[in-house]
C-alpha cells in the first residue's frame, strides 16, 4: 500500500518535472536552459562531474543554463534515454548497459571479462579515435555520446556468499535492463531478473531477489550494503557510464559552441574520474562499516563460465568484431604479447 502511494507521488513530481521539461527551453534573459538526467545521489562522482559540466559552460558563455536532474527525477535510466532521444531533455547519463537496446553498438561493454584490467579499460576508453567511431555512430538512435564516465569493476554482491560459480545456481540475479546482461547471467548459472536501478533496494530487501552485481557505491551510495552482506569480487565487467546528448541538439550548435560543449565534456570526466578513485576507496570501507563482508574469489572459476559468450555475441553482431579485436589487442599489448 505505502509503496503503492510512494509511486503515484513519484509518478506525480515526474509528470509535473516532464511537463515542465518539455515546456519551455529558455529562462527570463532568454538562457537556453540545458537539462541533464541521472539516477546517482547528490554525493556521486557522476554528479560531481556534471557540475563540472555545468560550471565550465555557465563560466565560459552566459547562453546557457544548465540544469541537473539527479536521483532518476526524470525517470530510470531508460526513460531518461527515451527523453534524450526525442530531445525532453538534452543529456543524459547513463550505463552502457541500458544503451544497448538503443543502440546495439554499445553491447560490446557487456561482453564479460573483455578487459583484462582496469588499466587496459582505461586506456581503451582513452583512445579517441576508436571512442569517436562508437560516440558518433549513433545517429540513427537519436543521440551521441560526448564523454565516458568511470563505473569502476562490476561484481557479485548478494544475501548470502558467493565463493563459486555453483553458488549462483539457481539464485535471482538482478541485471541491467540488458539482453547481453541476461545472457551473462544464464550462463554464469543463474535466473536473471531485469530491473531497473531504483528498484533494487526494495527488491532486495522483500526477497524478490537474492543479489545483483554492481560496483561499490551501489552498496554505499545506493545503500544496498544494508540488505545484502557479502560482496565478491569476481570482476565479470567494467561497464562505463556515457553522457549522451540529444544528436540534434549537438549536431546544431555553431562551432563555438561545439567546442564549448566538448571541453565541459572533458571537465566532466576528468573531475568524475578524479572523484570516483577517491570516493571508491572510502565507499569499501563504509560499506564495512554497514557489516558488508569482501570475499576474494577464484575469478578464473567465473570467467570459464562465460567465456563462450564472447563468439556467440560477435557471431550475433558482427559490427562489434573491429571494436573487440582492438580491445584484445590493447590486452595483448599489457601482457607484453603481440599487438
Ligand atoms: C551503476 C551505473 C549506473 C547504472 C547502474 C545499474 O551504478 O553507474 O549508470 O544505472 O549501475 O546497474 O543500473
């Protein structure tokens, strides 16, 4: 019932935000107002990035007003995709996992196990060349990607232990609203449950499912730490999160204003970058605090477990395969192999 409530309140707010939103697009003094949709707390890197975002363009042009929606105000991650595309709103911030089914491009990040570690992830996302001809190829999707943001290593986490894959027998699992995510979870062994990112607490909590899998905050931030107690690092993904932007919107800016847009694109992930390796740091050791136990787990035992997936999804989608032969070659490259 209470929750019944909380919902049509949310539904509520949202109605009024979207109607507001849609409206009108400028502000008295005739600002384009610029909107930004998220699902993270106040407190996130990802929002700490964006006001770096809206602090550059605000300081270098006084065209715009940038206004940032966080904590899903406008809605989950899919509907504030939904809002980019048709241009309710101009960005938004969101997982790679949640763009695949906009754009089958971004099914590559789902892949299990592609990087071999996070500096090879990171160097990979640094490359600009082949970040551009996935960022720019999106067209059709009605929206394109001006900047990745670090979402850390994903794992495991759940109310009792996972030490092995065999634990995951059976258990619910919750993924992303994602195809590749739900392949991932069957063969790992266990019942994928899609949902979207603010329902988990409370699914976790009633028991409708067992875990998910998700970086660090999602136990801090989130506060998922409260109602699942073991988190095991067997590293199955590291899945960045994109600020998309409405095509048009982009495509139609005058050069100056191109520019300007990119270099906050910049700001923003480096100060999210900055801010994610200090505050994951301190998210483990709150999340101990909160009772959260850490367990070290064979990662190998996983991998073998999804590892068949990675030709089947290239078999699926061939216009991943220049994309993934990159990414194998930047792991070669790290393991001092041929490039
Ligand atoms: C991470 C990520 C979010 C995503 C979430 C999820 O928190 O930063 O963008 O929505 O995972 O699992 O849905």
């Amino acid at each position: 019932m209470l929750k019944g409530i909380k919902r049509v309140i949310t539904l509520g707010i949202c109605s009024v935000l979207l109607f507001s939103v849609t409206g009108c697009k400028t502000v008295g003094g005739g600002k384009r107002i610029v909107r930004i949709a998220h699902s993270q707390s106040e407190t996130h890197p990802d929002h700490m990035g964006l006001l770096a975002f809206e602090e550059y363009v605000e300081s270098h042009s006084d065209k715009y007003d940038v206004q940032i929606y966080p904590n899903e105000l406008l809605g989950a991650s899919v509907k504030a995709i939904e809002l980019v595309q048709t241009g309710a709103v101009d960005f938004a911030v969101c997982s790679t996992g949640n763009l695949e089914t906009f754009d089958d491009i971004y099914q590559v990040f789902s892949i299990p196990y592609l990087f071999d570690s996070t500096d090879v992830y990171h160097s990979v996302m640094e490359d600009d060349e082949l970040m551009d001809s996935i960022y720019k190829s999106t067209e059709a999707a009605g929206f394109e990607t001006v900047t990745w943001l670090d979402a850390g290593v994903r794992n495991f986490y759940a109310t009792t232990p996972i030490t092995t894959p065999e634990d995951l027998k059976g258990k619910k699992i919750r993924v992303q609203q994602s195809p590749t995510n739900v392949k991932m979870m069957k063969a790992f062994g266990a019942s994928a449950t899609p949902m979207s990112f603010g329902e988990v607490y409370t699914a976790i909590q009633q028991h409708v499912i067992d875990g998910a899998e998700n970086n660090e905050f999602a136990l801090t931030n989130n506060k998922h730490g409260e109602v699942a107690k073991y988190y095991s690092y067997n590293q199955h993904q590291m899945v960045p999160d994109m600020l998309i932007g409405n095509y048009k919107f982009l495509n139609n800016l005058d050069p100056e204003d191109k520019k300007l847009f990119e270099e906050a694109a910049k700001e923003c992930n480096k100060i999210e970058r900055e801010e994610w390796d200090k505050q994951v740091v301190e998210a483990k050791e709150i999340a101990k605090d909160m009772g959260v136990q850490f367990i070290d787990v064979d990662v190998n035992a996983f991998k073998e477990k999804v590892l068949p997936l990675h030709e089947q999804i290239l078999e699926e989608n061939p216009k991943l395969k220049p994309i993934y032969d990159k990414i194998q070659e930047a792991n070669n490259k790290a393991k001092g192999g041929q490039q």
